[in-house]
C-alpha cells in the first residue's frame, strides 16, 4: 500500500500586513516502496531569515531521511535525529557562509531560527521527532483521532525551542509505533492548533478532521483545495499566524 499526499502552507494574515514572507515551509518525498517522509518547519516570526531557515531545514532533513530509508534503514530515534543534526549543522555552514557577504557581518545562526517536524512511515512502522510546536493527528480504524506529537515545553511560557537552538536536542522528542490500521494522518504548524486542537482537553477536533480526512480520500482532493481552506475568511478570523497542512492517505 502507498500513499496520496496533500500539502500546503499559506501565509498567515499578521504577516501580510506587517509585509514579511510566509515562514511556513514543507517538504514530503514518497517512496522507494511503501516509504514516506514528511517534513515541516515553522520560522521563527522574529527572526529576520526564519522563511530561508526553514526552507533549508524541511529539503535538508527529507532527503537525509528518505536516503537513509532507501538504503534500509529503519525510521528509529537515532536515524530521525541524525537528520534533525546534520540539517542544523547545513544552516551553521549556510550562516558562516552569509556573514562573509558585505551587509551581513552580523549575521546569526537565531536569525534562520525554525522548528521541525520530522515523520517517516516504513512497511511496519510511524516514526515522528520534533524540535518546537505543532501537531501530528493519525486515523485508526472506526475514525478514531490519535494526536501522537507532544512537543517538550521550555520552562518558560510561551518560549518555544528551535532547531538553531543551543540545546535544540534536551527539547527533541520521538515516538514511534506500529503503522498497522493507519488510515490517514496529518501534520500543521501551530497557526493551526486554535482550530484543530480542543484548548482544554488537547484533543483533536473531530468537526475540524473527519471531513478533511474523507474529502482527501475523493478524485477531486488536491494542493489547491488544501490552499483554498488554509485561506478562507473563516480561518483567517480566528488566525492571523502561517498556516500549513499536510494530509497523507492510504492508497
């Protein structure tokens, strides 16, 4: 069995007001065989080059994943961080690089600051690492909605750990588990939690995913109707943040 995906990340309302990018990116790669590698990453809104960070961090990490998978390895916690390293090591070289260009001698590594959410799915296996918010909701059978990603909170409020961060792996967490019975999951940035997430029970809200999940399963599904609802005026009334999505089904 494979699997069909749908992604895409808007630009959030705050932003284009305030005219910055949408820091919002992702990246996903299907296959060799029954393989599948999402990334996302959400930039940093105060950080100047979040939206070249993050870019960097979700095409990096993807392919260091899918690579490895390819080449037989299994989607354990050492091979997800390995690419969560080596994509924050390829941002060190991309700032050492940036400073030795005129206009930006002050360059800093926080400046391309992003978390990451990394999944990879085996024949046997769901594997999800995560530096930083967001939020990953599988499908079991009968409809029943798991949220699987519990990012590790800093011990101050409202600060949120970032892949450029100094202790960016006291913040890592893994979970892996059997993919049998997966039917669908989906992975957001946190512009979406405030409408997918129930605030008190940290729940997911089916309302908000037992129709996207049926709709993703249809002929029509595609990229843009993905756009088209991260867009609407309804969304954008209780968000003003980025927002991305990416739905995978079985095929």
């Amino acid at each position: 069995m494979g699997w069909k995906v749908f992604a895409s990340s808007v630009i959030g309302t705050g932003h284009v007001r305030e005219g910055t990018k949408c820091q919002d990116k992702h990246r996903f790669r299907i296959g060799p065989g029954p393989n599948l590698v999402v990334a996302v990453a959400d930039g940093a809104g105060s950080s100047q080059f979040a939206d070249i960070g993050a870019e960097m961090v979700a095409l990096h990490s993807s392919f260091l994943l899918q690579r490895d998978l390819a080449n037989g390895e299994a989607p354990g916690c050492a091979v997800l961080q390995r690419a969560f390293t080596a994509s924050r090591e390829n941002l060190l070289a991309l700032n050492d690089g940036l400073r030795l260009r005129p206009g930006y001698e002050r360059m800093e590594l926080g400046h391309l600051a992003c978390t990451l959410i990394l999944l990879a799915v085996s024949k046997d296996t769901l594997a999800i690492a995560q530096v930083g918010d967001g939020t990953v909701v599988a499908q079991r059978p009968g409809g029943h909605l798991e949220r699987f990603s519990n990012p590790r909170t800093s011990e101050y409020v409202n600060e949120t750990v970032f892949v450029t961060s100094e202790n960016y792996l006291e913040a890592f967490t893994f979970r892996s588990l059997p993919c049998e019975g997966l039917g669908a999951f989906a992975i957001m940035t946190d512009g979406l939690e405030s409408l997918a997430i129930n605030y008190r029970t940290r729940e997911p809200e089916r309302a908000f995913f037992d129709p996207l999940f049926e709709f993703a399963r249809t002929a029509s599904a595609d990229d843009a109707f993905l756009q088209h609802l991260l867009d609407r005026e309804e969304i954008n009334e209780r968000t003003n943040d980025d927002k991305t999505l990416v739905i995978a089904t079985r095929t």
